[in-house]
C-alpha cells in the first residue's frame, strides 16, 4: 500500500514509489536523491513533529511535512 512519508514514524524503512504531484518541490527532491525504488529510513522527527530527518544514499536529510506529503512509499 502507498502512503505519504510524513505519515512514517521514527524507525520505519520504507521504498519509494512515486510523487502525488510534479513542481519545482519535486524536482528539488529529485536532485537530492529522492527517487524511485530507492530505500528511505526515517530518523527521527522534531519534537514539534516538523521536520522529519531521513536516511537516503547514506547521507541524512532533514524535510518538512509539506515535502515528505508529496513523497510516496511502500514500507520495506
């Protein structure tokens, strides 16, 4: 089943499946290695909730809701 990232919580792993729309946030995603079929662990997130920091390509990054809303996955 497909869901948003945001909805992930600390400790899932998840694969990539797609994005809910295409704009300038996408492609911005794009070039920062979030793409299709790749594995994503999420981290942990802000107390507050947002951001939420990923592990991707053995690199963290840290998203806010609205971008990882747009992320799709499958959990691993």
């Amino acid at each position: 089943m497909t869901q948003p990232l945001a909805t992930l919580t600390a400790g899932q792993t998840a694969t990539i499946r797609g994005f809910s729309q295409d704009n300038s946030v996408t492609q911005r995603l794009l070039q920062l290695g979030i793409i299709e079929g790749e594995r994503v662990d999420v981290v942990r997130r802000a107390p507050a909730g947002d951001p939420i920091e990923i592990r991707i390509l053995g690199y963290s990054l840290s998203l806010r809701n609205t971008e990882a809303e747009i992320i799709l996955v499958t959990l691993a």
